[in-house]
C-alpha cells in the first residue's frame, strides 16, 4: 500500500469517526424520558379460585412505541460496528472503536434496572432483560445472553398410553419444550404449544438443571395453540431444582425484516439447543374465527430462517435483548406446490400470546367444565329426539358443571336461556360470559329433562 492510500484510509477513518460522533449526538437528541413500566402485577387472591400468581399487565396488540433509554447502548454500539465496518478501515478497527466506546459509554443508562442473580430458592426468579447488564469491563455476548435465559426453558415430554373419547391416537412419546413464564405461591407456569401436551396423559418436565418433575394441566387456548402446564414448587424442591428465570416479553410488532432472533428449543428431544437467524417477514396478521371465544381474532405471527426442529415447539423466540416475541410453533407446516418448504420457520407472536395467558393464568375466562361434541345421528335416532343439542364425554372433577350436577353421557340441549343447537354454539355462548356468572342448562339424561343452575369458574383442566 502506498503513502496515498494509506493517507486516504486515514482520512476516511477521521472523517467516519465524525459521522459516527454526530450520529451519537443525535441518538442522544432523540432520547425520550418514560414512565416506568411495572414488569408484573400482583392480582388480588381469591377464597373461590385460589392464590393469583405474579404476571405481566395485559400488553395490548401494536402500542405506539416510545424509544427506551434501555435500548440506547446496543443501537449505538451497532451503530459504530456497521459504519466503520462498511467503511474503508479494517474490521479490527471496528471492534477496536466498539471496545472504547463501550468503556466510555457504557454505563450511562445508571437509572436502569440491573439484572441480578437468580438466587438458590426457587421462590424468587426475576425475569431477565439481558440489555439490563452494566459491567462496562465486560463484553457481553449471544452466549451470555443464553445462560440467562435458559433457566426461563424446559424440555417437555408427553406420553399418551392409548385412545380416548374416539380421538385419533396420537404417536406414544412427544417431545416439546415450554417457557416459564409466571409464578404463584405453590406452582409456576408454563407456556408452550397446545399441540405438543395434547391428548397426553401426562407431560414430563425437563428443567435446565436436568430435574425431572411431572406437570398438571391447567388452561389452553386452542384458536392460538397455546396451552399452560403448572409445576408444583414442592415437587420442584424435591427434585432438586434450584434457580429458575421468568420469561419476558418484548413487542413482536417492532421487529423488522432482518433483524436477528434466537430460537431456543428441545430440538430432537436431545435438551435445550440454539439457533440463530433473522426475521423472514414482518409480524403477519390472520383474521380468525375464535371457536372458543365466540368472536373473530387477530393472530400475529412472526416467520423466521432459525432452524425450526422437531421439539422446539413451544419454545421461545428470542429478539437481540433476549425478549420472548414469539413461541415457536412447528406444527404449522407450508407447502408450495406440493413440496415443503425450507428455511421458513414459524411462531406465535408475543402481541397474541402475552394478552392470551394474562386472561388464563388471572383466570379471566368463564368455563363450565366439559369436554364432548355434537349428537350423533344415531344415537338422536335411538333417543327420538331431534339431532340437535351438545353431548358430555368427559366432566372436569370439581368444574362448575360437576358441581352443578352434570354428568357423562348428558345431552345439553338449552343453556342460558336459548336452545343448544350444537356444542361449538354452546361453547360460544360460554365465552360471551364471565367466571361468576350464573346461568340454567337444560339436560336430557335417560329420557328425563333436568335443569339445573350452574356457576361458571375460571377455564381449568384436570387432563392435558
């Protein structure tokens, strides 16, 4: 290289290092002081539904978005990476000028929340937000990143021992994986696909620590496929487990095309493993009828080039901050022209999920406590009745409807004052109102007519 370049080079350096200078004052220019944001709201408990667990405040679809004094620091330092990389100075001087800025700049945000160490009981387990560390000395990395996070993920499996209720049968052992993502006084709970704790007789617990323990049911929303498990704190301590992080949310709806994701998951049912990609598409919205809600929905989802294995499902994917902004989902498959797709991955993004189990797990959805479906024609036949009305295979042990009386083989043919036309219409109508709520239901059992009052409790399951 002659003197020329070398001058040149050195010119470009100076005057990529004003740019930089200036881009750093206007960042600074553009900060917007904001409120505290409360991280979990503590629900008042309950005599008729029990203790209410520690969860986020409900996170409405596609807020306006204000800049964070948090966030400030990564977007710099990335800021300084891609000028001075792109420009005609090596890579080595940006890192070299990433490195000073760090040491100098680091610590500004003083007024932030600092992450902490998840202590040895289980009882306490602040969430992380890893833009939230603020060692200036140390560099931080996706790997550090990833060790405070993955106590947050389990791997799931779920055994299923045979037919029931004339359902398919589904394949003997499921793997999954689930994020924690709130905590009660006597249980956490746990996220993750519907589809992967379905129709299990019961779902086993892998944490980071390699404890085994067994989870119990306890909510699902199938319009989005997500379903929640609870772990017992008292199974927990026995098996050994010592330290656990709560997940936290971030906004799928700021994610850009491009912008790098982490997917973290139970991938062949081999533990927890990583992969790294990038935000194929902005968040997506599909209008769907909610069966169970009675009313259509919006469902965002996020799609992503991160390796989606088998086993992921229910895991989190993680933005750069190592916010949740979606739970994976890899029963969604595409296919184009008759051939599978590649390097297309997909999950549900945190704008559906995080209202979803703010309502289940602050038990704001009605149920009555039963599994079944419609009359079939032959046993409307056998009755001589019209083939109409919602037919009871299952009761949920201590569910409003046990309570009320209600029993397997009933056929419900009026509910609230209107005819039941078919279960999907009765379910609806359920949704229209709220746990409390007191209502009639009008069954047939054995040729007889009954009516009965029942108490709507907050949506449970006493079977995954």
């Amino acid at each position: 290289m002659n003197e020329n370049n070398i001058f040149n080079d050195m010119n470009e350096i100076e005057r990529i290092q004003a740019d930089i200078a200036r881009d750093l004052e206007i960042a600074d220019a553009l900060e917007l002081s904001v409120p505290p944001v409360l991280s979990s709201a503590l629900m008042p408990p309950s005599a008729a539904y029990g203790a209410q667990p520690v969860m986020m405040p409900h996170f409405a679809p596609r807020p306006v978005v204000v800049p964070q004094a948090r966030g400030s620091w990564l977007r710099k330092l990335a800021l300084v990476c891609i000028v001075c990389t792109l420009g005609t100075a090596s890579f080595g001087f940006a890192a070299g000028a990433a490195g000073e800025w760090m040491r100098g700049r680091g610590v500004e945000d003083v007024g932030a929340p600092v992450v902490q160490e998840v202590p040895a009981d289980a009882g306490a387990a602040p969430s992380y937000v890893f833009e939230q560390l603020q060692d200036p000395s140390f560099v931080a990395t996706i790997a550090d990143m990833i060790d405070l996070i993955v106590p947050g993920v389990v791997s799931l499996t779920t055994f299923t021992d045979a037919e029931e209720d004339g359902f398919q049968r589904m394949p003997a052992r499921r793997n999954g994986s689930g994020v924690i993502f709130a905590e009660g006084e006597d249980q956490i709970y746990i996220a993750t696909s519907h589809y992967v704790v379905q129709l299990g007789t019961h779902v086993q617990v892998r944490f980071a620590c390699g404890a085994l323990v067994f989870a119990q049911p306890f909510a699902q929303d199938q319009d989005i496929n997500i379903s929640v498990i609870t772990v017992g704190r008292a199974a927990m301590a026995d098996a050994g487990v010592a330290d656990i992080a709560l997940a936290t949310f971030g906004d799928s709806s700021e994610m850009r095309m491009g912008d790098t994701v982490i997917a973290l998951g139970n991938a062949r049912g081999e533990g927890i493993s990583a992969t790294r990609g990038v935000i194929s598409t902005e968040e997506h919205v599909i209008t769907v009828w909610g069966r169970n809600l009675g009313r259509y929905i919006d469902i965002y989802t996020l799609q992503t080039d991160a390796s989606i294995n088998y086993g992921d499902s229910g895991g989190p994917l993680l933005n750069a901050r190592g916010e949740v902004i979606g739970i994976i989902d890899a029963s969604i498959m595409i296919f184009d022209m008759g051939a599978q797709a590649e390097g297309i991955g997909h999950s549900i993004a945190s704008n559906t999920v995080q209202p979803a189990l703010y309502e289940i797990v602050n038990r704001m959805r009605p149920a009555i406590g039963i599994q079944g479906g419609d009359v079939p024609a032959m046993l409307a036949e056998a009755l001589g009745i019209p083939q109409m009305g919602a037919l009871v295979s299952h009761v949920t042990q201590n569910g409003a409807a046990q309570r009320a009386g209600v029993q397997p083989g009933d056929i419900i043919t009026g509910f609230n004052e209107l005819p039941v036309l078919d279960f999907n219409q009765m379910r609806m109508e359920v949704a229209t109102l709220r746990p409390g709520d007191t209502v009639e239901m009008r069954i047939l059992r054995d040729g007889e007519v009954l009516v009965l009052e029942v108490t709507l409790l907050p949506m449970q399951f006493d079977r995954f």
